[in-house]
C-alpha cells in the first residue's frame, strides 16, 4: 500500500468551523498534513490536544511574520496558496472558541458571499 493510500481525506472547511473540526480531528489521531482547494489530508498518529489557527494572508508571510507566530508557539502545517494552517499545543481543557466567534465567522462569510452575488 502506498503512502498516499493510507492518508486520510476529508471535505474541507473554513474559518472558525474549520478550526474547530481540525481540533476534534487531532483529539481522534487524526493530524492535517497537507490541504488542496476542497479537502484536508490528514495522517493517523496519536491523539493530540492541538488549537488550529486557519489564516487567508494577503501574501507569503515573510521570515519575520513566520518568527512572530512561532514566537507565540504556533508552527505551520500546511497552505494552500494564501489559506495558511498553525497549529500549538494546548491543554485538554482550555476552553473552547465561543458560539459567538462560531456565529461572527459565519455572519461575515455569508455577508462576503451575499455581496459577490448580488
């Protein structure tokens, strides 16, 4: 069996929803590794309490931007082009994001999507 048939692939989510499922995922064993347009690949490993940080920049962040997510222990797994994922350590039970973040997230993307369509 190759490699790439042992991954694991999954619809792709965003914003704060998206970093929700890929905590739950982790918490599974299941870890992203890789992303494409609509789907997250993740690996099988052990469960992990990670906080995901899903990012759309305005550009390649620059060495110095890298050095001051990593400063506040957040290291990147994965982007596709300007969709960047962090991920940190965090203990099992730091609270989870609030429904109201959950709710704003998605108030501002229907707004964004409302806007390109009318």
């Amino acid at each position: 069996m190759s490699r790439d048939d042992r991954r694991i692939k999954k619809w792709r989510s965003a914003g704060t929803l998206g970093e929700l499922y890929l905590k739950e995922m982790a918490e599974q064993g299941l870890l992203l590794e890789e992303m494409t347009p609509l789907k997250y690949i993740f690996r099988e490993d052990e469960p992990q309490h990670l906080r995901y940080r899903i990012e759309e920049l305005e550009h390649v962040p620059t060495d110095a931007e890298r050095a001051e997510y990593a400063k506040d222990g957040w290291q990147e797994v994965c982007h596709y082009e300007l969709d960047y994922v962090f991920a940190k350590e965090c203990s099992a039970d730091e609270p989870e994001v609030s429904q109201e973040a959950v709710l704003r997230d998605l108030k501002e993307k229907l707004t964004k999507f409302l806007i390109i369509f009318s």
